[in-house]
C-alpha cells in the first residue's frame, strides 16, 4: 500500500510541475541558450540534460545565471528531449520539446502524457 501511495503522490507531483523552455538570444544551430520556467511550489532545478533525436546519450547542460545551455560541435538535431532533476528530487522526462528548427524567443511547453 505505501509503494502504491508513494507512486500516486509522484505522478500527481509530476501532473502539477508546469515548465515553459522560451529560446534565447545566443543559441543557433550548434549552441542552445533556454529560459526554463520550472514551476513547482517550494522546488527549484537543480540538473538539465537534452538528448538530441536518434541518439541514446543525454548531455548536460549549463546553468549561467537563470539561463541553461548546450554546446555541441555538430548541428542540433531535434526534436530535443529534455530530462529534469529538481532540488527536491522530482525527475521528469519530457520527450520532443524542442524542433531543429527552433525560434529565438519561442516558447515551448512540453506535452503531459
């Protein structure tokens, strides 16, 4: 009964973390500078990683002020998948976020399965 109690309480933490990724000024197609918004009361991100389209390795990225990036010596390849770690432990996993095409000062919001 706990482990059950347990899962339900992740999965409506889960249900309830709202995040927007808005493209900021810097990125381009080699380089990504994101503005999360991670929004989950009492809970801050502590580790990003992106994992581009066809490939099985996650890389980290850089927090620099309140901005996140990635630098990669090929062209992105998306859509990019995004794994998350808050301070507080919540992980979350949010799949085809970002296209290669992206827009500076676009914001995307992962769809919740």
């Amino acid at each position: 009964m706990l482990a059950v109690a347990v899962l339900a309480a992740l999965v409506v933490g889960a249900m309830c973390t709202k995040v927007d990724l808005t493209v900021e000024k810097g990125s381009d197609a080699k380089k990504l500078v994101l503005n999360i918004k991670y929004t989950r009361p009492g809970d801050t991100l502590a580790e990003v990683e992106l994992r581009q389209h066809g490939s099985e390795e996650w890389e980290p990225m850089t927090k620099k002020g309140n901005l996140w990036e990635v630098t990669s010596a090929k062209p992105l390849t998306g859509p990019m998948n995004f794994r998350f770690m808050s301070k507080g432990g919540m992980k979350n996993v949010f799949d085809e976020v970002i296209p290669t095409a992206f827009k500076v000062g676009k914001t995307y919001t992962p769809e919740y399965n």
